[in-house]
C-alpha cells in the first residue's frame, strides 16, 4: 500500500508499507504449491517445503524478510537518505508488523511508478525468502526462485532508475 504524505520544497514524501502478514502468506502459499508439485514420494520432504510459515521455521524467513527490506532501503537511497538515528543496533529478533520505506520523490513523480515499485519489492520480498527456504528444504528449487528475484531487482532498479534523471530526446530531421 502506497499513500503520499507531506508536500515540501517540490517534493512529496511516499510511503511504502508491506503488511508481514501479507508476506509470509503470499511466501505459505507460494511453498505449498511447491511443496505439492514436487516429484517425490516422500511426504516428509513435501512437508518440509509446505512448513515455512509454522512456528520456528518463522524465524528464518523473518531474518531472510528482515535483510531483504535492508537491501530494498538501500537500493532506494536515492530516495530514502536517512541520517542515523539509532547509534547502538542490534540483532535481536523482531517480528515487525509492517514494513515501512519513506521515500522523498519530485512532485512529479508518478503514481503508477510508485505502485510498480510497490509490487515488485513485495515480490522481491517474496521471491528471496522462497530461494532462501528451498535452498534448504529443495535445493533444486532455490535458483528458480533466485532468478524471480533478480528480475524483481532488476525492475526495481530500472524503474528508480528511470525517475532519477530527465529524459532527454533528441530531435531527429524525420
């Protein structure tokens, strides 16, 4: 969910919220159907994959969630730039509710820009705790879902990348 907050100096800041819930239910079902395709009579192993969202397993796709809002923040700095303001960090583990990105972009920035945006960090989000369970519980999976995130980075990156500077076009005699 995007919504767009105070208006100063020409620029808007945005806010981008991922519900965990959401998450690891798009992540539960993402592995159930993994779980349930795959190619084994061994329902232990089907099991494995299907738990990711159940008590213990949790906490690794937390840490996984908490690591790959880090990278988003960060590949977003250009809109983000927050000066610190926690001195002492540490790794305690926290179930954050809602993961929240307040960007400062131009007045100008588009809507449908931010939305895209929106979407493909909630699956990166997805897509990069997936590779990170399947890589333990069904290697042979791990890259598939890899490579889903790379292309969710990707458009991630193309799309800050396209707002950062004006498109210049020259004019062409035809």
């Amino acid at each position: 969910m995007s919504c767009f907050l105070n208006e100063q100096n020409g620029t808007v800041e945005a806010v981008l919220s991922f519900k965990r819930n959401q998450l690891l239910y798009d992540i539960a079902n993402c592995a159930y159907i993994e779980g349930h395709v795959m190619e084994t009579e061994n329902t232990h192993r089907h099991h494995m994959v299907q738990d990711v969202a159940e008590e213990g397993n949790v906490d690794r796709v937390t840490r996984v969630l908490d690591l790959n809002v880090a990278k988003c923040r960060e590949m977003l700095y250009p809109f983000i730039k927050h000066e610190i303001h926690r001195h002492e960090l540490d790794d305690i583990l926290k179930e954050t509710p809602v993961y929240g990105m307040v960007l400062k972009v131009p007045q100008d920035f588009s809507q449908t820009t931010l939305n895209l945006l929106e979407r493909l960090i909630h699956e990166f989000l997805v897509c990069k705790s997936l590779a990170d369970w399947m890589s333990i519980t069904n290697p042979d999976k791990a890259q598939t879902w890899d490579i889903k995130a790379q292309e969710a980075e990707r458009g991630i990156r193309s799309g800050i990348l396209s707002r950062l500077r004006r498109v210049r076009r020259r004019s062409h005699p035809f």
